[in-house]
C-alpha cells in the first residue's frame, strides 16, 4: 500500500491552500506519486537502454527529488517543475530511438486500491501494462487487463467478487479515483464525493462527483452552480480553464458500467449501441474497437478495421482520436467518398460526377429497403428463366445430364460467376468437382448464343450485367410501376412513380448522348417505353455533363456483391474487414449498411453500429426506429439498453430538447448529469438588429473566454452564408464559415448549418433562425432543430426575428 503519511510529509505546496483537509490529502498523494511514476518509468527505460548519459540525468532527477523535503515551501513549484521537465525531456529523447515504455506525460487516467484477504494493494489504471520493481505500484491496461475490469463495474466502497484467470478474487474497493493527466501535470482528480481542479496555478474544488463524459468535439468541464447573467454569454466570473484543442482527451476514465459492459462485448457479432444526444455513442463505439484491437491484434489489423460516417468532420474528429486509444493506422472512411471510390474502380465507364438537383421523390425510392427484396427476387427470375433456357436447349446432347450436374454443383455461386464458369466448361476446361469437361463445339456454340441472347455483352465484360440489370430496373416504366406495386403498394403515388422514372430515362438518355456510350439495344427499348408514355425523347442537354444520383453507388455495388461476388482489393484480395464501425447510423439507409454487412466475414462478423433515431436528418430516410431498419439486414443484430445519461449538455439544455423532438422520441429515460445557464430566447424586428446583438456578444465572450468553442447555426447554408457576411461587417473576430465540414476543433467562432454539426460538440450554441417559417412542426424540422440544440455543452441561446418556432416550449423573451 502507498503510505498517505509519507507523501504529506514529502509535498508541501501552497497550490492547494484553498482546499478542505480531505482534498489537500488526495491532492498530495496524487501529486507525489505521479512523480514517483515518472521516475520509475525513467528508471526502468534507462536500464533497457545501458545508456550511461541517461543513468546520469536520471540521477540527478533523484537529487532534485530528494530535496523537496528540505526545501522551502516557496521554492517547490520551481523544484518539481525542474524535476517534470527532466522526465518528460528523457521520454521524448527515448521514445525517439523507438523506445515502448509508456507515456510519463500522460501515464495513466484511475487509481484504485484494493483490501483483499486484510492486505491493500494499489492499481494505476492507463493504456499500457507496467509491472517495473521502479514503480510503487503496477500499471496495467484498461483493454488486456482483467483486472481493470474492476474500475470500471465498481465504485468506492463497494465489495467485489470477479473471475481473474480460473481463480475467483474478492474484496472492497477501498479507493477509486479518476485523474486528468496532461503534459506531465496533474490537472484534476475526481472520487466518491469530491473533485479538485488545477486552474491557473491554484488547485480549486471541482464539481463533484460529476462524470463529465466528452462524446462530441471536447471542452472543458464546469461546476454545477455558476453565476451566469441573463442575456450574456459564459459565466459572469470571468475566464473558464478550456482546453485549446477540443478533441477527444481523458475519456476513458470517465466510461461507466453500461458502457463498459456494451464495449467488452463478444468480438463477432452486430450489436447497436443507441442512446440520445451526448450520451456517449461514439465514445463508447471508439473504446469498442480499441478493445477489440487490442484483444487480437493479428486479427483486427489496421488494414481490416475500419470507421464509417457520413460527415467529413466527424471522419476528421475520429481519426484525430484513434491514436490516443492506442490504433494506429486506421483511417476513418466517409461513406459517400468511400463508396465513390469504389463504384468508380469497379465500373470507370460510368460518369464521375453526381448529380445537384436529384429530386426527393427520387432519393427516397433509391434509398428504400424494397430494392434489396426486389434486386435479389429479380436475379432469381433471370437465373431461372436462362436455367430453363439452357436445359431446354441442350436436351438433345449427349452432354445434357453432365450439364444439370454442373449447373447443380454451381448452386453456392453468384449468376455471374454461374455463367463464366458454364462457358469455360462448354470451351473444355474442368470447373467443378469430377464433371469432364465439354468438348462438343456444337453444344458450346448453343451456350454462347444462349448467353448473348440471355445477357448481352456478357462474354467481353461480364461484370457488365450488373449496369444491365441497374437500368432494367429504372429506365421501363412497366418494370419499375410493377416493382412498387408488389413491394410498397401505397407509399408513392403514380406521379411519383412518373417523376422518378423519367428522371432516371433522362440521367440515362444524357450518359448516352453525351459519352457516346454503345446501348442501342437498351437505348431503343428506352425511347419505345417513352413513346408508349406519350413522351418524347429529349436531346437538349449537349451541354450538361452526364452524371449519376449518389443513391446509385450503392446501387450498383450492392448489385455487384449478388450477381458477381465479392469486392477484391486492387491486389486481387476479396475486400474484407474484421470489424466495422457505423457511426451516425440512424442516418444510414438499410441497404447501405447491408453493403457494409457484407464486407464483414460471414462466419465471424464483427460490425458496431452506433445512433439515435431522434438524430434523424438525412432526406430519403423513412424509418421511425431502429426495427423498422434493422429487419431489412440478413444479420442478427444485438440491440443493447439504450445509454440513458446525458454527459454533454446540460439539464436546461436536453429539457428544450425534449420539447422540440416531442412525443415521438426514441429516448423516453433521459437524464442530464449537470444544471447549468437557463436557456434563453432572443427576438428581434430585423436580421440587422439581431446581428448587432450577436456581434456585441461574441466579442464579450471571446475576451472574456478565449478559449471557448462557438457555433452559430441556421437552418441552411445560404442563411449561414448571410450570417457571416453580416457579423463580418460587424468586425466579428477570430470567426470562419464552415462550408463543408472543415472544422478546426479549435477555440473560436464558427459559423455553419445544422447538418454539418451532426456528432459534434460545442461550448456554445446560438441557433439564429429559430422562427416559425424556419422551423415549422414538421418532421424535418423536428428532428433537425433537435440536433442542433443538443450540440451546446454549456449554453444555448435561440434568436428569431418574426414568431419563435412552435417546436420550443415556453420560454421568456430575453429582449424585452
């Protein structure tokens, strides 16, 4: 056990005068034995190296620490700030040459102490094991450790009873406490019924016993009770202690026993962790894959693990956060750019570029789940009807019954691999099993034209089939009126139905025209479905670029993985990844995450889906819950509790958003951890007059809280655009519009839609259109209003001009 009355008697600093005698006791315990780490840890590199420059300096860290106990109170500071700088300066000059041993400026984030059998013992709690004889206590991995396992189901004062190995152990936790180390420095420390806190070089109480879990962007943390004054941005006692780089720092001590319990999950397996905004869905989908990661590193590779969003920024966050949960390598994939890539490799004769105007109609057909029923039943069709054309052809050759055998042994393949594999053995080559192989030229010459008659095209290009059967589905009015109709009889109306299809014929008539691409067949099949519509075909569009839906990729790849196989790697390796994870995935349609599905090992998926259905923004999507989407997949997914705490925004903040998401929430337990500023509401008579307003109180803010996140938010981004211009005018400092998703995570002003929001997190919010034209009791509206309220941590103001939005509650006019 580490001696409390030895480390009282070695730290003696005047930072914590403020401080009860029960903190200052934690706050000195801390403090001395993170040295005591620190040195250890250099002890322990120092002897691996045999590096007698480094035993030197490392003794004379011993000599300064030695002194602190003779030395006079006012020169501590300066003591063990010499002592920090040494240590940290031997690490970086060790993990330079390529050194393992872990981090003495961020060692470890818990510390508990164990009573077993009437003996204690301590435990740190990090990213890395450390049993060094160096150290006054072990440090071991909160991922590999079994241990660890206590820390996080457990709190001070409760008895434990675990499985370690195959022996079972029992006991108290006597201490639990978690530390945000930074740069060598102690900078807070929370336990059962208390917190303390560096700010500005004085150690302060904190607040409380407050899990402050950071699942967006990052910010600092902030008591319960601060003075705020009405109709001013940040609290009215001057500067918060904000952390300059607002990405992810310090989580992992913060994750509890719900979702320590959703990230030790089996490693195969779908499981959906959901839970409402700030809950910790992201945190916990990260903890997740660096737990798997580390669990079997030969397995999850970097190569084969990999993060899906939607958004550019949440790709960014996420890539910039992997590192410190211990993966490296792995880069985060936004879909639609992953998705292109791949469409584009697999078929380059189709455009590269997407359509800006694809109507709504259109989006919400092509994301439909139908189109998975509706592609695999339509392949079956045309397997059966060229299997019936092929027996009935051949019948009268000798060869016929060792062609059914082959057609039976070909059962497991795709029709495209079904086919080739056909006509190989019609040319003479064996293909499967004991079957000799054809050598009739008569017979092949019959499965050839068989083949061209059934699939065009198919013997120069076989993949071909799959932009064959895409168009089939799409460009014939028959076909496509029919497919809805036995599939979701009622949800589009003919005219909808009329509208996408001629926006498909057109989008097809320009590739043609405008490429010159060779589909007379196909093309005058087109212009006779036209005709028998009543409509002409149209040729005025020389000068625009052909182009596809975005919808579309998907499309065509997920009928790539039915008619051919799997997707390979440019090295000719099927495409495969040991663990995905699907972030945002409320906002994924279910064909979309079918393809990703079936990226996933067949005998050993590993997928996290992580999403709130009341963060439902994406248009296309009709889909309330996650079983009306979830029963679409050929998987099995494991639906865990819904995370029920709120650790970003505050109480005053999530009660507004109850308001505006309303009766149809997903969330119905939800509860913040946290009070904080009343929320409040600001209506002007002009955009002028607001912009005055804002301009005045971002630069108060600013000086006051420099370091602090701001996003100010409109519906879309043509109000953002005007936002902007209008507060530049104002001089507005330190302020940047945010077109597509290129967020600093930095302290600053940022000026943007909604959407591009989405999965982040910021100290303040200002929604700046919160009118009722804007914002109606639509769905839409519901949904998107909702989202942006839950991006503030600390503080949210809602301005208008004209009426406030019908989704808000209640609330007073701040402006007189």
């Amino acid at each position: 056990m580490l001696e409390n009355g030895d480390r009282g008697e070695t730290v003696k600093s005047q930072e914590g005068a403020g401080l009860s005698p029960d903190e200052d006791l934690v706050l000195r315990e801390e403090l001395k034995l993170l040295l005591d780490i620190q040195q250890g840890l250099l002890l322990e590199a120092s002897e691996d190296k045999e590096d007698p420059d480094l035993k030197n300096q490392f003794g004379e860290i011993i000599e300064i620490r030695d002194s602190l106990a003779e030395a006079r109170t006012e020169d501590l500071p300066a003591l063990m700030a010499q002592m920090e700088r040494m240590v940290i300066l031997k690490y970086q000059q060790q993990s330079s040459q390529g050194s393992n041993f872990i981090d003495p400026e961020s060692p470890y984030f818990g510390h508990m102490r164990l009573l077993e059998n009437g003996r204690e013992r301590d435990l740190l709690i990090g990213s890395g094991n450390c049993f060094s004889n160096h150290l006054p206590c072990p440090i071991v991995d909160w991922r590999q450790s079994p241990i660890s396992g206590i820390f996080f189901k457990y709190r001070e004062g409760d008895d434990y009873v675990e499985e370690i190995g195959d022996r079972e152990i029992e006991g108290e936790v006597t201490c639990r406490r978690m530390l945000m180390i930074e740069e060598g420095r102690v900078q807070r420390i929370n336990w059962n019924g208390g917190a303390i806190e560096e700010r500005h070089g004085q150690w302060i109480p904190g607040p409380g016993n407050v899990s402050q879990l950071k699942g967006g962007s990052g910010s600092a943390s902030r008591p319960f009770e601060e003075e705020f004054v009405a109709g001013r941005l940040g609290r009215s006692k001057g500067p918060r202690h904000y952390s300059v780089d607002k990405h992810l720092k310090q989580i992992t001590a913060l994750i509890d026993q719900q979702q320590f319990d959703v990230i030790t999950q089996p490693q195969s397996g779908v499981i959906l962790i959901q839970g409402g905004a700030g809950s910790g869905k992201t945190t916990v989908a990260l903890h997740r894959m660096a737990y798997l990661v580390s669990q079997k590193t030969g397995y999850f590779k970097s190569d084969t693990v990999m993060p899906v969003v939607f958004g550019p920024a949440l790709a960014n966050y996420i890539g910039k956060v992997l590192p410190s949960l211990g993966i490296h390598g792995v880069k985060p994939r936004v879909y639609q750019e992953w998705c292109s890539r791949l469409r584009i490799r697999l078929f380059p004769e189709l455009p590269s570029s997407y359509s800006e105007s694809t109507p709504v109609a259109v989006i919400q057909f092509k994301r439909h789940p139908f189109l998975l029923k509706w592609f695999r039943e339509l392949i079956e069709k045309r397997e059966l009807q060229f299997q019936q054309g092929l027996f009935s052809k051949t019948s009268s050759y000798a060869e016929n019954q060792s062609l059914k055998e082959l057609w039976q042994l070909l059962e497991p393949y795709p029709l495209v691999a079904k086919v080739k594999r056909l006509l190989q053995w019609s040319r003479g080559n064996r293909v499967a099993g004991d079957i000799a192989p054809s050598s009739n030229s008569s017979l092949m010459q019959v499965i050839e034209r068989l083949v061209e008659d059934f699939f065009p095209g198919f013997q120069e290009n076989p993949e071909s089939l799959v932009i064959h059967i895409w168009n089939d589905c799409f460009l014939f009015w028959e076909a496509l009126e029919q497919g809805a109709t036995d599939y979701i009889p009622g949800d589009f109306t003919e005219g909808q139905l009329k509208s996408i299809w001629s926006w498909c014929v057109r989008q097809y008539q320009k590739r043609v025209v405008t490429s010159g691409e060779d589909e007379m067949p196909v093309r005058e099949s087109v212009v006779d479905s036209l005709a028998s519509q009543g409509l002409n075909q149209d040729t005025t569009f020389k000068d625009e670029l052909p182009s596809l839906d975005e919808e579309d990729d998907t499309l065509l790849l997920l009928l790539y993985q039915m008619l051919v196989g799997p997707i390979l790697r440019k090295n000719g390796k099927p495409l495969r990844y040991t663990h995905l994870m699907i972030d945002e995935a409320q906002d994924f349609s279910p064909l979309e995450m079918q393809l990703l599905v079936n990226l996933s090992p067949k005998d050993r998926p590993s997928i996290t889906l992580a999403g709130d259905m009341d963060q439902r923004i994406l248009i296309g999507n009709r889909h309330e819950n996650w079983e009306s989407v979830l029963k679409h997949l050929d998987v099995d997914v494991k639906t865990m509790d819904p995370l029920t705490v709120g650790y970003r925004s505050t109480h005053e903040i999530m009660s507004v958003a109850k308001s505006v998401i309303g009766k149809k929430t997903v969330n119905t337990e939800w509860r913040a951890v946290r009070h904080g500023a009343p929320v409040e509401r600001f209506s002007f008579q002009n955009q002028g007059a607001l912009i005055v307003f804002l301009s005045d109180a971002l630069e108060d803010l600013q000086i006051r809280e420099p370091q602090a996140s701001m996003a100010v938010l409109c519906r879309d981004l043509d109000g953002a655009e005007e936002l902007y211009r209008g507060l530049i005018r104002a001089d507005v400092p330190n302020m940047s519009l945010i077109k597509n998703q290129e967020f600093s995570f930095k302290p600053g002003i940022e000026v943007t839609e909604v959407a591009q929001t989405k999965g982040l997190e910021f100290d303040y919010v200002i929604v700046t259109d919160a009118d009722a034209s804007t914002y109606g009791i639509d769905e839409a509206s519901r949904h998107l209003l909702y989202v942006g309220v839950t991006r503030a941590a600390h503080q949210l103001w809602l301005l208008h001009t004209r009426r406030p939005s019908g989704l808000l509650p209640e609330i007073s006019d701040s402006s007189g």
